[in-house]
C-alpha cells in the first residue's frame, strides 16, 4: 500500500472493552465521547460469553465451547456457553443500534483474532489448538466464516455505517516465539511459521469484504511488519510499551501508508495529563523518525492504552472524552 491509499480513519476512538454490565450504559458513553468512531462495547464483567475469548467463541461457524475451569473448550454442539454468548452479544448489538439510528461514519467491531484464539480455546485432549497445525487450519475458517456473517449483521442494522474490523491479537508475539505454555505447563508449544501466521491473519482479515481492518495488540514487541503484509490498514498498540528498537518498523509501516492507533491514555483509573501531554510522546517520535509533522492527524489515531474493562465507569468516560482532545491537540499543534 502507498502513501497515496491510506485508509483514513476519524481521529480517537476506544479499543473495545467497558467497564460494568448495563449494555445500554456502555454504548451510551460509547456513542456520546466518540461521536466520530464509535466501538461495539465488551462487558466482560458480566462474565463467561461476555469474556473476549467467549465472545468470539460464540460466533465461530459449526464449531462450539464450553468452559471448563480450565477455560474454554472445543466441543461437539451448542450448550449453554454458546447460548449465552449468542444472548450478550444480541444485547450489546441491540443497544449499540438504538443510539446510532441515522448514524453515518466509521464504527468498529472487535473480536479475537486466530492466533490468540487458537492459544487460548482447549481440543477436547486439554491442549490448545495451537499444537494441532488441522485445528488451526478449521479454527481460522470458522472464524473467517463467522466474522462475515457478523459484519454482515452490523452493516443491516447500521446501513450508514462504515464498518471497521478490529482483530485483538496479544498473544500473537508469544505464539511466534513458541512461548505460548502446554497444559501441563511444563513445556511450550512450537512456534508457528511466520507465513502460516500471517497467510491465518490474512483470510481472517477478509472477513471484512471491502471494510477497512486494524490488529490490535497491547503486549510488547508488536509485529507491525508481519501485520502490513497480512494486508491490515492500521495496527493498534500500547504506545508506553514501544522501544527504539521499534523505531525501523513505526517509520516503514507509516510511509507504507498503514494507520498507527496509538494507545496513549492509561486503561484503569490514573491522573490524567492535559491533552498535549498525552500526545507528546507521539510528536518525540514523529521527530526521531524525521516524519513530516504535517502526516500526524493523517497517520495517528488517538485510544487508550488498552480496554477499559477494568477501569471505573466514570473514568471510562473521561478517558475517552480524553483521546478525543488529546487528537484535536495532535492535529492543531503537531509540531
């Protein structure tokens, strides 16, 4: 991709998750701080189905979970997990719809992306299907198959929407490394191969049809380089978490055209700095990397941290309202 396609994308928005169990609540603060880019709310506080894991497990095409207290688990048929899951995400789409009617603009969907799904979700043996490359292979299918069909129900019930979709990949690094831990937690799982990562990353990714897509990411050492090529237009990060070890990839993936969601507003409760100051990390980098500071409001888009799950609802709002100020500063002052 070129300078000349950059996928544009409004200024601030939130990574995903919300602190509470009132779906109507969550995406009232949702819709009324990010009037710009709104996100589908998560509320796993609810508990199993609203976790991030239940969740995306909930919409995988003939394949089901349980949990187990070892987590989730594949299994032969639908069962009360899946019901449950299927109900809370129904709720949270119902009230994210009643505050977007006549809604036109960019709106994200989140959901687990293959590799760190494939790291969580059990085979019936208690290993992960991370070991079996086959499972890997059904895992990423069903998942490709119900993410359309999700974005597809997004798009009716929000015609005037553009839909981004966010895959949520933390545990991608450790997956590459062979760090990811075997049941008996005594050895790790091999590595996958890079290019089976991202050819996965790849055909999950094109659930979206022609929709823009962003990986998300809040662990160290992000493999923005590996995304590029699985054909992501933006990557979301924890911004306090990048080295200058990180600078190489930061300025390629720019240049290259691909959009930063930079997470730069702490996702639990914290002192906030002015909107500047919250940025400023951001402007440092941009001059290390001799960027022209009039690329900033085209290439940064300004989030938390990471979700807000486990913030105070009154600071999930003020965080929010925060990225959206802290975004107008980048873009009035990005000298």
């Amino acid at each position: 991709m070129s300078e000349n396609t950059r996928v544009t994308f409004p200024a601030a928005t939130g990574v995903g998750s919300m602190p509470g169990a009132d779906a109507r609540e969550a995406a009232k603060t949702v819709t009324g701080s990010l009037e710009d880019f709104p996100h589908l709310a998560e509320l796993p506080a609810r508990g199993p189905g609203a976790d991030m894991i239940g969740r995306t497990a909930g919409m995988l095409v003939e394949l089901y979970a349980r949990v187990e207290p070892s987590g989730w688990r594949l299994s032969d048929r639908p069962g009360r997990d899946t019901r449950r899951a299927h109900a809370w995400l129904r709720e949270d789409l119902d009230a994210l719809e009643e505050f977007t009617q006549g809604y036109e603009g960019d709106l994200k969907v989140q959901a687990v992306g293959p590799w760190t799904l494939a790291a969580a979700l059990e085979l019936r043996n208690g290993e992960a299907v991370l070991s079996d490359p086959g499972a890997c292979r059904d895992l990423t299918a069903s998942l490709a198959e119900g993410l359309r069909l999700h974005v597809a129900d997004v798009r009716r019930r929000i015609p005037g929407a553009r839909v981004v979709l966010q895959l949520d990949e933390p545990s991608l690094t450790a997956v590459l490394r062979g760090q990811i831990r075997t049941a008996s937690g005594y050895r790790t799982h091999r590595a996958v191969d890079r290019q089976i990562v991202e050819s996965g990353l790849r055909e999950v990714l094109g659930a979206s049809g022609s929709g823009p897509t962003v990986v998300h990411s809040c662990a160290p050492d992000v493999p923005f380089a590996l995304l590029r090529r699985a054909g992501t237009d933006a990557v979301s990060f924890d911004f306090g978490l990048l080295t200058e070890r990180d600078d190489d990839a930061i300025g390629e993936a720019v240049e290259g055209g691909t959009r930063l969601f930079a997470g730069v507003v702490p996702g639990t409760d914290a002192a906030l700095s002015d909107p500047a100051g919250s940025v400023m990390g951001v402007r440092t980098l941009w001059r290390r990397l001799g960027l022209r500071p009039g690329l900033l409001a085209e290439a940064v888009t300004v989030t938390p941290a990471c979700g807000l799950a486990g913030a105070s609802p009154a600071y999930a709002r003020q965080a929010l309202a925060h990225c959206v100020r802290a975004a107008r500063s980048l873009a009035d002052n990005p000298e």
